[in-house]
C-alpha cells in the first residue's frame, strides 16, 4: 500500500521552495547556496535577492504540519552549511604552510550564506509558530551557529574575516541598515507621541465639560502607548524576536498583578474618578480624612495642598471608599454664621443691625437672600442664625468680615455677646454643733 501523506507533504514543501525561487532558475541576481539533496549528493542552486519576501508568501497558506517538514529541511541545509565553514577553519588550522594566510574570504562567503539560510529558517519557524508549532529546537539550533566567527591568534585571517564581513550584504551593510532603521523608528515613535499626545489634548478641551484630569491621563496615556509600539517595532528592526518579550511582559503582568492587588484597586479607583469626576484640580475637597486643593492626579494616587501648603499624597483607593467632600463644586455657597446676645439685650435692634451688615456688605448675593432668624433660646444667650450667600471664591471673605462686622457693631450698640454661664447655688450645711 502507497502511503500518500508523507508524499504529499513532500510535494508541498517542494512546492514552496520552488516559489521561493531555489528549485528552479531565477532572472534576479543569483547568490550561490549549496542545497543538500535527500541523496545527500550537494549542488548549487541559484537563489534570487528577493526570495526571502516570496518565501514568507510561500509558507503561509502551509499547515502546521507542513511547516514543520519544511522547517527540518531549511535546518538540514544550514547544517550542512555549518559543516562547510567547520571543514574551512579545520583545514585553515591544519594547514602544512604557516606563512599562507586562512582562506578568510572563503570563510566570509560561507558565514554570509549561512546568515542567508537562517534567515530563510526564521521565516519557517514564524509561520510555524503562529500554526501552533513548537520552534523552540529549531530556534536554539539557528541561534548557536549563527553569528561572526574569526579567529583572532592569526591576525591576518581576523583582519580579513572582519573586512569582508563589514563589507558583506548579510554583514556589516546590513546591521547598519538595521540600526539606522532602529533609530529612525525611535526618531519616528517620539515625533509621533508628541502629536498625537498634542492633538488629543486639543480634542479633549473642546469637549464640553472635560475635565483636565482626564484631559491629563488621556494625554500621557496615548504618548506612553506610542512610545512602547514604537519601541516594539524599534526592536523587530533589530531583528530581535518581540514574540517572546511579549509573551514574557504578559506573565510578567500576571504576577505583578496578584503581588501588587492593592495598587490594581487604586487603578481602578482612579479610573473611576476620571468616568465621575467628583472633583478636578484645583477644586476645594475633603476625602479620605484630607482637606485641601487637588494639586494633582495619577492614576494611583491624589496630591492634595492642604490649607498650611503640605503635600498630601492620598491613594485613590481611599478616596474612592470614602466621603468626597467638593467644596468648590457649585458657583456660590452659603455661609452659616451664628451669633448669641444676653437675654437682656434688645432681640428686634440685634435683627436689625444683623440685617444691615449682611445687606451692606459687597460680596452677598442678593439672589438668593440672606437668612437672618432668631433660631435658638440656648443656656447662656439667644442665638440668631446669619445666613449669606456668596460666590464660591469669596466665601471665606464674607465669613470673616461679616464676623468682624458683627463684634464692632454689637459694641457700638451696647448688645452683648455673652460667655457661657452657670448658675451655682451653695447651700450652708448646719455643723455639728449647732444641731
């Protein structure tokens, strides 16, 4: 019986390097790689410049399994190209005449074709990852003999080797082509999180009633996330493989995430603050036992100026769990006074002159009116309650003049304004004697 599977895979890897332009003739410019034959017999092939690109074309439609029968064939020809430069460096070593030189541009020739093969490998070995493959052999093999290799007891050979690698296509040529890709996309990155970290912040101002703090993460958040894509692809210009630094970052996560849930829950109180905003910055709040002006904000704590100028650096998982207090909230306040004169003095001339401080002075609204009604009959006086209305900005100036006003006034008028009294009765216990 015809076991037609293994025949069909093997059709369909020839298929795919014949695409790829190294089973078949190529009018692009040839490099000449040695192909190895399941005979074992080893030709040249001719491999056009462009394969590399029509390689990935080739490998994608391919299965897992597919990929894997194509990855064990690129493997076995860098290999054998591997043996090639050994076979080079142990006859260089063991040569009969000490005065001729290594062969060191034969070396460099081979290295350069090796990088060729592994880079045709890493192709296989991608597209097989992204199946569902398990590369992790295959990649540890192509990193172990990959690389410059001279050596550098024969000086001349080291010289050469190293002049030709600098001068190669697959050498030098091409790491500086990779470094000044890697720079230009830093370059490209950090431009880009500029304006786009500029033009969200024009787009949040003209939402009407955003708040800066929003304003503030939505801002470092798109220049920070900028920065990190760039960076990713800064590196893949490296030809460094980002999928495991991804993958490591996501563990990474993970771990970090469960030693540090008390922070994760400060996150999403910040987050929450953002979606609410009970307060902005440079509002007047009471949270979290803290009073102050909202200095600042991230996404894990609150700064808060208290009254005295401290820095208080409250973390928004107490914020969130407690009473916000937003003093400056609305554009007008109501100040609560409240003033006691003696029951001997007269209540209607106290109401009067209560009425005219508070109507006189600039900063009361008139809309809406004051309050000023006698509330309290209390132990030691009769309470009046002073209740003006005032900008937000100006509440504190109202209470303290009108309280200046009101001790002047009252003295003026002869009103007392009594201390807390208490009446004690002695009675004289009769002595012993007298009983």
């Amino acid at each position: 019986m015809i076991c037609w599977q293994p025949l069909v895979r093997g059709l369909v890897v020839a298929s795919c390097l014949g695409a790829a332009g190294f089973l078949a003739p190529s009018h692009a410019e040839p490099v000449a790689v040695a192909a190895a034959e399941p005979a074992g017999e080893k030709k040249d092939v001719a491999e056009p410049v462009e394969s590399h690109d029509r390689l990935k074309l080739a490998v994608r439609p391919l299965t897992e399994a597919e990929l894997a029968d194509l990855a064990a064939v690129w493997r076995d020809r860098l290999k054998d190209k591997v043996r090639e430069i050994s076979a080079v460096r142990v006859g260089a070593e063991t040569g009969s005449d000490a005065a001729t030189p290594p062969p060191g541009s034969e070396l460099s020739r081979l290295q350069e074709e090796r990088t060729i093969l592994t880079d045709r490998l890493r192709v296989v070995l991608d597209e097989w990852e992204r199946k569902g493959g398990d590369p992790k052999e295959f990649r540890l093999y192509a990193s172990a003999v990959n690389g410059l290799e001279m050596d550098v007891t024969n000086v001349g050979t080291a010289l050469v080797v190293l002049k030709n690698w600098l001068l190669s296509l697959q050498g030098g040529i091409r790491w500086v082509g990779n470094i000044i890709r890697f720079l230009v996309i830093l370059f490209a990155s950090w431009m880009l999180s500029k304006f786009l970290s500029s033009l969200t912040g024009r787009g949040i101002a003209r939402i009407k009633g955003a708040s800066s703090l929003l304003r503030t993460f939505l801002v470092n958040f798109v220049r920070q996330a900028t920065l990190l894509v760039g960076l990713v692809i800064s590196l893949s210009a490296l030809e460094i493989n980002t999928s495991p630094l991804l993958a490591l970052i996501g563990g990474a996560a993970f771990v970090v995430g469960l030693a540090l849930q008390g922070t994760l829950a400060n996150f999403a109180q910040g987050l929450l603050i953002l979606a609410y905003r009970p307060f902005d910055v440079g509002d007047v709040i009471d949270a979290a036992g803290v009073s102050g002006i909202v200095d600042s904000m991230n996404m894990l704590s609150t700064t808060i100026r208290t009254f005295d100028n401290k820095l208080m650096i409250v973390p928004n998982g107490k914020i969130g769990g407690d009473t916000i207090t937003n003093a400056t909230a609305s554009a007008t306040r109501r100040v609560d006074l409240m003033f006691g004169v003696g029951y001997d003095d007269d209540i209607d001339a106290a109401q009067a002159l209560l009425e005219r401080i508070v109507g006189d002075h600039p900063l009361v609204l008139k809309d809406p009116e004051p309050v000023i009604k006698l509330n309290e009959l209390a132990d030691s006086s009769i309470n009046f309650v002073v209740r003006p209305w005032a900008k937000t900005g100006d509440y504190w100036t109202v209470y303290w003049d009108v309280t200046a006003a009101v001790k002047r006034e009252f003295d003026k008028a002869g009103i007392s304004i009594p201390y807390p009294q208490r009446d004690v009765h002695l009675h004289q216990a009769p002595s012993p004697g007298n009983a």
